[in-house]
C-alpha cells in the first residue's frame, strides 16, 4: 500500500472562494452526545488549494490532505462531485 492510499479524503461543501487559488470547504457530521445520547451537527472548515480556481460556492467537492501548502492550508481539491444550481 503507498503512501498515497494513506491520505485522507473528505466531501464537503464550497462555502468561500474569496481567497486566490484557495477554497473553503465546510464539512458537517452527525456525532452522538456521550452523556445525553442526541445527535449533535458539527461542522469543520478546511482551506483547500484549487489550483484551476474552477469552484463555485455551494459546490459540492472531494478534497485530499497533502503537504502543508501555507499557514492553515493542508488539503487539496481532488475533484468537484457536483456543480451548485
């Protein structure tokens, strides 16, 4: 098995595209609250890097973790799953 196979992937959603060659992707999870048993959404922001800049906001997209590529940029986009409407 390669390194690469090791990376991590997400799917998340484009929420900003403000940034040069950057895209923020919001990706939300249901977990279960440990003491009280509720489902609780969460949601993390990733920066990823979109080389192409060929995001939109509201695109749904896989992004990939790779080399740290800037102070809070660690993950880039592998592909967009569906263009937003």
């Amino acid at each position: 098995m390669s390194i690469r196979n090791l990376r991590k992937e997400r799917v998340g959603i484009v929420t900003s595209t403000s940034m040069t060659k950057s895209i923020v992707v919001a990706i939300e999870q249901k977990k279960k609250h440990e003491k009280y048993g509720k489902f609780v959404k969460q949601t993390n922001k990733f920066v990823a890097h979109d080389e192409k800049q060929e995001c939109a906001v509201g695109d749904t997209v896989k992004i990939m973790e790779t080399r740290p590529l800037s102070k809070t940029k660690n993950w880039r986009l592998v592909e967009i799953l569906d263009k937003a409407k």
